[in-house]
C-alpha cells in the first residue's frame, strides 16, 4: 500500500466528461476525486494502488512472459465453457 498522502478534489460530472483525459492523467500521478452531480457525491475516482480492494485473481504473466492478450483469454474461456457444459 502506497502510504504517501493522496489530493483529494470535488469535481463536476459535466467537468470530468469535458476534460476526461486531463482528470486520467491526475489519477495517473496520484490524484483521486469526488464527481458529484447537481451537488451530490456520485462516485469517486482513484488510482488502483490507492484501493486496497483489488484482489489478484490470476497473474497470467506466470502463464506466458508478458501475459495473454485478452482475446486468447476470451476464447480459452469460450472453450472452458463450452467443454464443462
């Protein structure tokens, strides 16, 4: 966990639609904030290492160095179901 203090803003949802790619580019550098609409909090945005909830489920860079790309993950798994049907 990241331990260093994050900036926390409040930001319009017509600001975030408008500007999306400079809000990323915050988050990117630590940045998180609260998107409100017609001033209630909606959701925030944060950066995955600021959430201790993510949970690895599969490291697939342990499958093949680099990882899979996400259509060979998609038809390994259309095969899975097919074959446990």
């Amino acid at each position: 966990m990241n331990t260093q203090k994050r900036e926390s803003n409040i930001i319009g949802l017509k600001e975030l639609r408008n500007n999306v790619e400079k809000y990323i580019s915050q988050v990117e550098k630590g940045k998180s904030f609260t998107v409100v609409r017609r001033s209630r909090p909606v959701f925030r945005i944060t950066s995955p290492d600021e959430d201790d909830n993510w949970d690895t489920v599969a490291d697939f860079t342990r499958v093949q160095k680099g990882g899979i790309s996400a259509s060979a993950l998609l038809s390994s798994l259309k095969n899975y179901d097919t074959k446990n049907r």
